[in-house]
C-alpha cells in the first residue's frame, strides 16, 4: 500500500497553512480592513467591541476582556489578583514560557507540576506534592495555571476540588485551547478566568499579536477593564485608580479576527477531522491523545503531538521526514521550563517529573490546520509507518 510513496512526494507540506486560510477568505479580511481604513480609529475602534461581543456568544462567558497578547493576557490577571513575592503559583514544566515568566515577573514563586502521560495536561497527583512543598517553604500557594495544552482542555472539575480544598484560584491557559469545551461548557469558562492568544499560529489567530481574558467575575472584570488602561476610572478618564498598564487589540488586527472568527467552527470541526485520520493510520506503537467521549471532551487540536516508541532516535526520524518525505515537524516541547537555565532555581522546589522529563524527549508534532487535505495526513501518516518500521 505504501511501497511507492517516495515515488509521490508531496510538494509543499507546511505544518500550518495560513495561506490556505486566507486564500479562502481573503475578500471579506480586505474588505473588513478597508472599513477600519475608512473610519481611522485604529485603536478601540467599534470592530474591537464587536469581536469581544461575539467571543462571548461564542464561548458562553459574561466578561470578554480583549488585549495585546496572550501574555499580557495571563499576567493581567495576575497583577489583578495582587500575585506577589512570597506567592506560589502551580504551573506545568511542559508548557510554553509565557505561562511561568508572567508569574515570576510579578515576584512570585512558579512552582512546576507534572503532567499526565495521557492528556499532556496538568497531573492532579503532582499538583498535590507540589502544594506541599509550597507549605513547607513557607510560601502562600494562591494559583493555579492550568494550561490546556495542545488544545485539550485540562482536568477542570478534579482541578476545582483541590483548588477548593486549599483556597486557591484557577487562571486557565488556553492560549491554545480556545474553541474546545467539556461537556456543555465552552473553553473561556472554567476557573476564575481565562486567558487566550491570537497569535497567528493558534487555532484562531490574527496578523500579529493579540489575546482575551474571559471571566464570569463581575469585580475581577472591572479590575482587568482598568488595568488594561493605565489604571484609569473609566467613569471619570482624569482619574487613576490603579497602577496599570497598556494592553489593547488593534482595530486591524480584531477585523481580521471577526471574519476569521466566521469559519472558525468550520475549521474546528476540520482539525477533528484531521486527527481522526491520524489516529486511524498511524502505527499502534505511535501513542496519541485521545478524547475522553464519556466527559464530551473536545480539542482544537493547536498542535497534533504524538508520543513516538522509546526506541526511535526522533532527531533521525524528523530528518528523514523532512529530507525524504518533504513532511515538516516540530517539537514541543524539546526541554520543559524546570530545565532551562532562567529557571533553574525554581525548579529545586518542584515535586519530581518524570512524564515532563520522558514526554520531552519522545514528543512530535505533526503538520496540523483547518485546511490541510485528508489524502496528506494519510501519507504523512503511512510514511512515519513506514520509517518507524525501517528503524
Ligand atoms: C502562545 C502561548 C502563550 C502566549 O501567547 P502570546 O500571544 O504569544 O503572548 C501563552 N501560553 C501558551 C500555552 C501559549 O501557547
């Protein structure tokens, strides 16, 4: 079945298509861009409340807090809830940088959490030894940063218990996530609140930077609304409150994201898609995530990352994809946040980590988009066969 594939290359393979998408809506982002162009308020311009109004229909929260990145995203909520010096916050070590330097900069202490070898997610086991190093340094446990990593929504209803349990709030990362749900309820709706990223490469991305906090918290809402900007009263604009900061969505950059935001349903339901023909052909030695259907789990799938067999040398196995199948890949993540240098010194009150350890030497992530062909992913997915077999 696969003997002639190195006979039929694909060309031009990317791991995500972003011209695909806008090839196939070009015309309206044009014509959603010239209307900003016609009225020139380039900053809080009406498109950035309308996207906000149609985040919230979409995910179903109260509040919808647009602004500048995915980053600021998260440390807003952090500076809101007065996270500071001798605070411990619970973040995982396998995630992207963003969600532990935002926690560090306000002074406080990220305590890494492993995950679960089967959701990449945050492991409730790990978070419970980690809560109990945090005590015995003397540390005030306040947080945690529950990312959703890959577009999987993590564990929320263990997650609250504990969270419960010890008095501590829950700020979801779904910077990668936004579009999947549990059960009935919509990303953008667990913990105290979440944030997101609009960073081109996510699954609802613009043409630069940009990010959202959701919450259903009435205070916690007008608290991030004035920080946001400046720390001004919104009442009365010659007051300051608070000591804030400026983080908005460009007017350009929230026209791109309402026309995007149109065919994001359909591009959603493409990724499922997606990883469903990758789940069918890939080898059965190849682990990948797999949706937990009892709870009504869904993905977006931001990236599809698979777990290869111990004994594959993955460096050999990404060269040869690339350099005999034109099949790019990437690696996230290649050495979890406890072993970078910046953050060494944290990583001394971090309970062991073994799946971080193992996951980050066995991980890849494969081309993955709400437009890339089924045929593809099914010989992206025979040609791994093919060379995990040869190895
Ligand atoms: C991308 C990302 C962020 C940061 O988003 P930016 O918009 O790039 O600042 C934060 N957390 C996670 C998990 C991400 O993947």
């Amino acid at each position: 079945m696969v003997a002639n594939l190195t006979d039929n290359i694909i060309e031009n393979i990317n791991f995500i298509d972003l011209q695909a998408q806008q090839s196939h809506i070009r015309d309206n982002i044009e014509l959603s861009l010239k209307k900003v162009l016609d009225h020139g308020m380039y900053v809080n311009g009406p498109e950035v409340k309308e996207f906000e109004l149609e985040l919230a229909k979409f995910t179903g929260a109260k509040h919808v807090l647009s602004c500048a990145n995915g980053t600021d995203a998260l440390s807003l909520v952090l500076l809101a809830k007065d996270i500071k010096a001798g605070d411990a916050v619970f973040v995982p070590s396998f995630t992207f940088a963003a969600s532990a330097e935002v926690i560090a900069l306000c002074g406080a202490t990220p305590i890494f959490v492993d995950v679960c070898p089967d959701s990449f997610n945050i492991s409730i086991s790990s978070l419970k030894e980690a809560i109990n190093i945090a005590t015995q340094h003397n540390l005030l446990s306040k947080a945690i940063i529950a990312v959703d990593l890959f577009g999987l929504p993590a564990d929320y209803e263990n997650l609250s218990k504990i969270a419960q349990e010890h008095n501590l709030w829950i700020l979801a990362d779904a910077a990668q996530s936004l579009g999947g749900g549990i059960s009935n309820k919509k990303v953008g709706t667990f913990g105290l609140a979440t944030s997101t990223s609009f960073f081109p490469a996510k699954p609802l991305g613009c043409y630069g930077d940009g990010g959202c906090i959701f919450t259903n918290d009435d205070k916690l809402a007008e608290d991030l609304d004035c920080l946001k900007s400046h720390g001004q009263l919104k009442s009365n604009r010659s007051e300051y409150v608070k000591i804030g900061t400026n983080s908005r969505l460009d007017s350009f950059q929230a026209a791109i994201l309402l026309e995007k935001l149109k065919v994001f349903p359909a591009e959603l339901i493409h990724r499922q898609k997606v990883a469903d023909c990758y789940a069918t052909y890939l080898d059965s030695s190849i682990r990948v995530i797999k949706l937990d259907d009892k709870n009504k789990v869904t993905s977006t799938w931001a990236q599809y990352t698979i777990v290869l067999p111990e004994h594959i040398d993955r460096d050999l196995l990404a060269s040869k994809l690339k350099q005999e199948y034109n099949i790019p890949t990437a690696i996230y993540y290649a050495k979890p946040l406890h072993r970078q240098q910046a953050y060494l010194e944290f990583a001394k009150l971090s309970p062991n980590l073994p799946i971080t350890n193992k996951l980050s030497k066995h991980v890849l992530s494969l081309p993955m988009d709400g437009y890339i062909n089924l045929d593809t992913v099914k010989y992206i997915s025979e040609s791994i066969n093919m060379l995990i077999r040869s190895f």
